[in-house]
C-alpha cells in the first residue's frame, strides 16, 4: 500500500524541481527501481527454501549436509531388469505330474515310480498254435527220431481243415501275445505235422492258404515245385531229423514256370536248368488240347514229382518202407483258394 502511494506522488513531486533537477533525481530513481527488482527473485527464492526446510522430511538446500549416511543393507537380491522374473504356476499340481509315464517322458532320467502298463499274463507254453488242435500226447520238442507226436492222418485232417476255413474266410483270429509265447516255447526245438514242397509264387503263401501258425509246416520251396538237390535234402532233414510223418508236394494254378516249359521257352542259365526238369512232363501232355494242355501239365507234375521222391531219395523211401512217411500230391487252385490233395499209393 505504501508503494502504491509512494509511486502516485511522485508526477507532482517532479514538478517542484527544475528540468536538470528532475532528470537526474528519475535517473536515480530508475537505477533503484532496477536494484530491488533485481533482489525480489533470491529474496522468493531463500523465502521458498525455508518454508520447505520447516515440512517434514524436506531438504534445506542451502544448509551443510554434512557427511553422507551409509545405505542400508538391501532385503533381497532383486532379479537384473533384463532376467524375467518366472511365473509360478497356477496350479500347484502342473509342476509335478503323478503319471508316470508324463514324468518320463519330461526327463528320460527320471524312472517311475510304478510301471506305467502292467504287462499281460503271458499264456501257457503248451497252448496250442490259433488253427488247430494238436493230437494227443502235446507238442513235445523232437529229439530227432521219433519225438514228433502226429500222425499223416491226423496232419491231412489238419491241413484240409485250414484250408477249408481260409476259403471260407474264417482263418483263426491271430493272437500277437499267444504268438509271442509259441515263438518262446518253439526256441528248443520243432515238431511239424507235414513238410511241403511247393512252388516259389508269391501268390502261394503256404501257411496262410492251410491257416497255419509258426512251427506248423516245413516249408521248402522252388519255382514249380521242382524237386532239386536242395529240396530233397531239406525234406530228408524233415523227414530223418524232425519226424514229419507227410510230404505235400503242392503245385498251382496259372504256375509261371510250367506255362514257360509247356510253351518252349528258352532261357539261360540256371533257370533253363531247372525248365529242363519239366521236359518229361511237356512231352506226357503234348497231345492234350491247348486250351487244356497247361493245366493239364500242372496237375501231372505234382504227381509226376511225388512219384519220383522214393527214387531220388534213399531216406525218404526207407521212411516210407517202414511206415513212418506218407507222400501226397495236391494243387492249389488260385481262383478259388481250395487245395485239392490226390494220395499216392505206396510201395
């Protein structure tokens, strides 16, 4: 208020004095006027800095800080700002799988606790193979003479009734453990009801068209089921050795090699060989009408080749002297799926 007043007066108070008078007293005036605006700011600001230093906990800036305070030990060790800090699960159980199977699987170190699949109760050894019945007194392993327990009846039996089931589409349900444990239990040894020697064709998979299992049928097989060096010592091993008391030898129909011997075909090397063992049946069959003459020539040389087997082999015509071997011819008929045997009279 009293500036006000103050600065008000002073136009009439300049009119006492004469013109030099009054420039220089508005001269001196000015120079004042500028030193006290010049001080306000400090003033404000040192008026600033002590209201702050009278509230709690405020810093007086001007004042001496003295030493500095030690800092306090930290709580916790806080993670780095680049290192994210891992989320906790929601539900406690995530982090530690019961199942065992889980827990493998997550480290291949870590072993269950328990099995994760109890393995099924394996069968009895002496169950018999899917298929068949076997005769009495079990499927004992053969010593090598005498131990196989079939008969040639009770193994034709055997073999028609497979065959009859795989043309009627019946074949025995398989088995994948009862199979396991026939392939265990056949370790020590086998017993075969029949040994056959049949054609290599793939379309004449012989124990899948008798509906046969693992350790049922001695398999020999060459291409037209000719009977050669191999053969007859394989089915001298089955027959000496292994106690088969029947030999089939099983030709088919549409036979590659028999339509390629019946036609004249020349080929080299060993497969003419083995065409060369079909001459004499070729020449039994060449006054048969064509349409006729190569089904003709299949069937004679499955009897043609079980004729010959006492001859070509002295254990398989002592076996069958002694009564302990049948030899049978069959064919098997690929339209149809049946197998036809024709029994061969014996010496």
């Amino acid at each position: 208020m009293i500036k006000r007043i103050r600065f008000s007066a002073l136009p009439l108070c300049l009119c006492l004095f004469s013109t030099g008078a009054r420039a220089a007293m508005l001269a001196g005036m000015v120079a004042a006027l500028i030193t006290v605006m010049a001080s306000s700011p400090a003033s404000a600001q040192s008026d600033s800095s002590r209201r702050q230093s009278a509230l709690p906990g405020a810093v007086d800036f001007g004042a001496d800080p003295g030493p500095p305070a030690a800092p306090a030990p930290p709580e916790a060790e806080l993670p780095a700002a680049t290192d994210p800090v891992p989320a906790a699960p929601t539900d406690p159980a995530a982090a530690f799988p019961t199942d065992p199977a889980a827990a493998v699987q997550a480290d291949p170190a870590v072993a269950p606790t328990e099995p994760v699949a109890a393995p099924a109760e394996p069968a009895p050894a002496s169950e018999p193979a899917p298929g068949h019945e076997e005769p009495a007194g079990g499927h004992e392993a053969s010593s090598g003479h005498g131990g196989n327990p079939w008969t040639a009846q009770s193994a034709m039996t055997v073999l028609s009734d497979g065959n009859a089931r795989f043309v009627g589409g019946g074949v025995s349900c398989r088995d994948p453990q009862a199979e396991k444990n026939l392939r265990h239990a056949l370790v020590e040894g086998q017993t075969p009801l029949a040994a056959i020697l049949s054609c290599s064709d793939s379309r004449v998979p012989v124990e899948e068209i008798f509906d046969m299992n693992f350790g049922d049928i001695f398999s020999i097989r060459a291409a037209g089921s000719v009977p050669g060096v191999d053969q007859l010592g394989s089915i001298e091993y089955a027959v000496a050795h292994l106690g088969v008391p029947l030999v089939v030898v099983l030709a088919h129909t549409h036979c590659g090699a028999v339509t390629a011997a019946v036609q004249g075909a020349n080929e080299p090397g060993n497969l003419g060989e083995l065409l060369h063992k079909l001459d004499p049946i070729t020449q039994a069959v060449k006054d048969v009408a064509d349409a006729d003459k190569i089904n003709a020539a299949i069937y004679l040389s499955a009897r043609r080749f079980t004729e010959q087997l006492p001859a070509l082999s002295p254990v398989i015509k002592e076996a069958i002297d002694a009564g302990r071997l049948t030899i049978v011819d069959a064919v098997y008929d690929l339209d149809t799926g049946k197998v036809l045997f024709h029994p061969q009279t014996q010496p």
